[in-house]
C-alpha cells in the first residue's frame, strides 16, 4: 500500500476526531464526560477483541495496560478537565504543541532525526490552531492549563511507545487492547465520579454507537496501524486536521461563521500540515514499515 493512501487513512482518524465535540453537546446529555469515554472506549475494544479473538500475555498485557493509560485514561481525563477549567480555544491551543513532543520524543525513545522544517511546521500549525480557535481575550487558569499539557504529553508518550512496542499481532489486535485496557481503567472513575447515566433516547443512542464504533474503533485502527508503517512524527502533525474538521462542522451544522483570523489560522494549519509531511518524506525520520 502506497504511503499516500496510508496517509490518507491515517488522516480520517482526527478528522472524524473533529466531530466528537459536536455529537457529544448536540446528542448526548450534558454532565457525563467519563461515562462517554468509557462507552466510546470499551464497547469498540471488546469488538475488536471479539473479532480478533487474541488477548495479550506477559510483557505486552503491561504494555498494553500502559499504552491504554496513556493513549485513553489519562488523556481524555486530562482533557475533560481541561474542557472544564478553559475556554475550548484556550485548552485546543495548548494541546496543539503535542506535535512538537511527538518530534523529540520520537529522537529521544526512537533515535530519529528532527528536520528543522519539520519543527517549523510544528510551530505553524500551533499558531494556525491559535487563530482558528482561540477568542480574543480568553481567560487562563493554571489549573486547566496543566491538565491540557498533561493530556498532550500523555497522548504524546502513548503515540511513541504505540511505535516502539510493536507486538507481533494485526494493528486490529493492538488497537483492541489498548482500547480495552483504557476502557478499563476509565469504568471505575465513571463509576465513582459521576451519576448514573439516564435512559438515552434514539439520538444520544445513535450517539454513543458513532463514537464507539467510528470515533474508536475505526479511527483507532487507522491511526495505530499508520503509526506503525509511518512513525508517529508522520502522524502527529494530522492531529491539526481536529480543530479544522470541528470548525467545518460547526459552519455547516450549527450556522457559525467564519472570521478573517479564522480563516488564516485554517489555511495557516494546512499548509504546516504539508510542509511537515514534505519535510519527514525527505528527511530521515521516516520509520520503517512495523508488523502489518
């Protein structure tokens, strides 16, 4: 399969990512972020793991535990408090310098080179990011701020070490247990922190079942099995896509409009999209192809 297509699929996942913002205040009711990510993470891992029908033992049910930690548990707790301490702009911003930390952890646990150009994109696409959501005057809190830098390191280290520990199973397989484990892990917290979920009707149902089997399952194999044929620097600069499919979304589905600043920040972040993906075809940091 050609690095083009790879790419391509790769790059759905945060696109659809864009749209969990929108399904989960428009379909789901309000209150109940880590029952929502437990329901989006474990239902899609224990149908991976049914249609896989292979489970991890020794060293990579660890791995598998720590992986689900970092790429599910902590991250989307950290970003749920995030999303409660900061405006959306402010805590988007802050989590967009998670494609510079893929660069130098991908050098450090990985021992890849880091083009220059590519850093640059990575810079470009954080003020692209910052102009497209960020609204003047938006209020800062120490607190939320930690919990998005949190989140983004996490999400940086799991997305790594998803390269690094390369299992000899299917992406299909490995997808499965990362998801199962950070739904996993996720299920008491829910359980303990939040009330019980009230009966859903037809649309929150519909909800639920998007997020799951596309905003998991699909997107998580897509992205896992790109990050073992590209390499995480390759992919990490997509996540930019997010912010742009959600602002997209929110155009055509919720009447919003688009500012001139908005605009530049859009065309600001594809274009550090394709010079970061210029810069690693024709650079070093390319990984080789992992298991299939």
């Amino acid at each position: 399969m050609s690095r083009s297509l790879d790419l391509f699929l790769a790059a759905l996942a945060p696109m659809i990512w864009g749209s969990t913002y929108i399904i989960t205040t428009q379909l789901l009711p309000d209150g109940y972020p880590m029952t929502v990510a437990v329901l989006r993470a474990l239902p899609a891992g224990l149908l991976l793991l049914l249609l896989t029908r292979q489970l991890p033992h020794g060293v990579w049910l660890v791995r598998s535990i720590v992986l689900g930690a970092l790429n599910f548990s902590i991250f989307w707790w950290l970003l749920f408090v995030a999303a409660y301490q900061l405006p959306g702009g402010v805590a988007a911003t802050v989590g967009a310098i998670q494609p510079l930390i893929v660069l130098y952890l991908s050098k450090w646990l990985l021992g890849q080179s880091t083009p220059q150009a590519a850093v640059i994109a990575g810079i470009a696409g954080l003020l692209g990011v910052a102009l497209l959501v960020l609204s003047p005057g938006a209020a800062l809190d120490g607190m939320g701020v930690l919990a998005a830098l949190g989140g983004a390191i996490s999400m940086a280290f799991g997305t790594v070490l998803t390269r690094k520990w390369q299992p000899p199973v299917p992406a299909l397989a490995f997808t499965s247990w990362q998801l199962t484990a950070g739904g996993m892990l996720l299920l008491p917290v829910a359980l303990f922190a939040e009330p019980a979920l009230p009966p859903l009707d037809l649309n929150a149902v519909l909800g639920v079942l998007y997020l799951s089997l596309i905003g998991g399952a699909v997107t998580y194999f897509f992205w896992f099995r790109g990050i073992a044929r590209l390499g995480p620097a390759a992919l990490a600069p997509l996540g930019f896509l997010s912010p742009i499919a959600a602002t997209l979304l929110g155009l055509i589905l919720l009447g919003e409009t688009l500012s001139f600043l908005q605009g530049s920040g859009m065309v600001l972040v594809l274009a550090s999209v394709w010079l970061g993906q210029h810069a690693l075809r024709n650079g070093a940091l390319v990984a080789p192809r992992g298991p299939r």
